[in-house]
C-alpha cells in the first residue's frame, strides 16, 4: 500500500461521506430545485460526478481533463449507486500507485501538480461541492446533517 493511502484513506472516505450526507438528506424531487442562476441540485450532483470520474483518470493516466459529459441519473438512488462505483474506482486508482507515482507530474492543462498534490486537491473540490450543496440544502428548509454541519456550518 502506498504512503498516501496508508495515511489519507480515512480522511478521503470521511470528506466522501459528506457528499452521501447531501443524497440522505434529499428527496427525488429535490433535485429538480433550482436558484436563480444557478444549476438545478441534481446538474450540480451530476456534475460532482463527473469531477470525481476525472480525478479517478487522472490518477490512472497522469493527465486531468474534464471531457465527460455528467452522467444521467436521474433519481437518488441511482446517484448513489453511481457514486459508490466512482468511489470504489477512485480507491483502486489510488491504491494502484507506487510511492514513486506520488511524485509523478499529472499535467492538468498546460501546467502540472504531483499526484499526490492532485489528490489533495480533489479533497479540496469535495469540501467544495459540499459548501454549494449546503446552499441549496438551506434554501430547501432541509436540516444539516451532523458530519455536514460540522465540516461546513
């Protein structure tokens, strides 16, 4: 097992689980909301999606690109059967690097990070989508649940 997993396996499934908190915390029809200018929640869960399947390439390939269309499904359930394959293909993407790969450039477009700094900053576009979704979840009435409230308040 390389160094990032045996040390950040944890903390990536406990930033994860922020993003099944908003799915707990939503009804089917909830996705359809929408704020004024904004995506409906379900365009900004799908499009979550999407960044998770690009990072999990980038881990495999050395070379981040953000080329797939989000993904169609369209009810909870089938948000949540859709993350827990892009979760488990992100883990076996991470695991199946050397220590050495850490250091590997992935080049994000013109300019490069280290994979192991790519990882850090997919955490970080995770805390991300979950401050957005508290967004919505306030504007819907919805109550924060616990690991939601708080990371993000």
């Amino acid at each position: 097992m390389n160094r990032l997993m045996q040390n950040q396996l944890e903390i990536l499934k406990q930033t994860l689980n922020l993003r099944d908190e908003v799915l707990q915390s939503l009804a089917d029809a909830d996705l359809a909301y929408r704020l004024p200018g904004n995506p409906s929640l379900g365009e900004l869960v799908r499009e979550f999606g999407s960044v998770e399947a690009a990072y999990t390439r980038s881990f495999r390939e050395f070379s981040l690109r953000f080329t797939e269309a989000p993904a169609e499904p369209g009810t909870l359930e089938g948000l949540r059967e859709w993350f827990a394959g892009l979760d488990r293909e992100l883990v076996e993407a991470l695991s199946a690097l050397q220590d050495a790969d850490l250091e590997r450039p992935v080049d994000r477009g013109g300019w490069s990070l280290p994979a192991e700094v790519n990882f850090h900053v997919f955490r970080e576009a995770v805390l991300i989508f979950a401050a957005k979704a508290v967004v919505y979840l306030r504007a819907l009435g919805k109550p924060l649940p616990g690991q939601l409230e708080a990371w993000i308040g």
